[in-house]
C-alpha cells in the first residue's frame, strides 16, 4: 500500500514526516537489546511480504502482515516497520522518500491499534483467540486502506474513487492476512506464547518504574 511520489501535497508529505518520527520514538523506547533480533525478524518478514506489488492509481495492493507486527512489537512497530520501507524506496523504488513519513504512518499506526485492540483477546484461549486473531489481520488491513485514502484525500478531493477502489481492492487482502495472522498467532502459541505478550509486559514493567 505504497504511496508514489509527486502524488501528495507538502503539508501532508510534513504531516506524515512528522506523525512517523513521533511513533518511531515511541517505538525506540519501547524496543530494548534483548528484541532486537525479533524485531529485525520481523522487519524482514514485512520486506518479502510487500515486494509483490499489483498498482492501483497512486497506490499499490500487496501483503503488509502489519497486523501479527504490531501484535508481537506494539510501538516497536514503527521502527520496524520504517526500516523496511526505506530499504524497499532505496533499493526497489516502492513508494519513495518523500512519502516515507506518510507510508509509515499507513502501515504503522494501524498495526498499534489493531495489536492494542485485539492482543487481551488473542493472550486466550480457544475460538475468541483465533477470531481475535484474525480481525487483527484483518483490521491492520483496512485501518491502512483508510489512512492511505486519507492522505491522497487531503492533497486532492478527487482521489475518492481511487480511495473506493483501494479498499475494494485490499477486500481479498484483508481476509488473506487475517488468515496469515491467524495461523502465525497459533504458531507462536505453540511454540514461543510469551512471544506476543513480552512487548505488553516490558511496556508494564517501565510504567512501574
């Protein structure tokens, strides 16, 4: 969910710049040595998932798995997330620069909202986790189409219809990453399950202090 440069006005390019450095220094202070491994695991699961691209308009349609990110690293999320894309925009010319800040906030936020929202949930047991799972995926998905339409909006009142055909087009995506989150999530449980809640727990830990 890419956005092209030459696509946004400044103020937004400024906005975004500046929403994504306030959350990437969250997410810092979030993220200490002992995850730094997961994280950067993670980093490298969201540059494979999102390098098959299918352009709509200004944007683009593609796995992100923002949602089982967010889940795991919470604000740690965003430096994640931020490193990725930079090295798809140097590398690979997927979005650009100039829309690194915007881009980051289309995919960051929502993977912090969507673990925030669902993350009690998936910590249980049973069918309530799995659902809670999968409307992570689910969620992280359509809070990007929303943002990402937002953003092309507030340059232009004309990119409604491509802000329409943007969330039609990320339907299927939705329910494939809610399935990846689904099946991601179940596999932590099993094998790593204080995987998921050690971001919330060290998060605990500092307000303590």
């Amino acid at each position: 969910m890419h956005i092209s440069e030459g696509i946004l006005s400044a103020p937004v390019l400024a906005a975004g710049a500046a929403a994504a450095a306030a959350g990437t220094m969250a997410g810092l202070k979030k993220l200490d040595t002992d995850h730094i491994a997961q994280a950067g695991i993670l980093a490298s699961a969201f540059f494979v998932a999102s390098l098959i691209h299918v352009p709509i308009g200004p944007s683009s349609v593609h796995l992100i798995m923002n949602g089982i990110i967010g889940l795991i690293l919470g604000w740690a999320a965003f430096p994640v997330i931020l490193v990725a894309l930079l090295l798809q925009a140097v590398f690979f010319q997927f979005g650009g620069l100039t829309t690194l800040g915007v881009n980051t906030c289309v995919m960051a936020y929502p993977a912090v909202i969507a673990g925030a929202l669902t993350r009690p949930l998936v910590l249980q047991t049973g069918l309530r986790a799995k659902v809670a799972a999968f409307a992570c995926g689910v969620l992280s998905i359509f809070l990007s189409a929303v943002i990402a339409g937002a953003a092309l909006m507030a340059t232009e009142k004309g990119f409604f219809n491509v802000t329409l055909m943007i969330l039609a087009a990320h339907l299927p995506v939705m329910a494939i990453e809610g399935i990846i989150t689904l099946f991601g999530v179940e596999f932590l449980k099993k094998v790593q399950p204080e995987l998921i809640g050690s971001f919330k727990a060290q998060f605990k830990a500092g307000k303590g202090e």
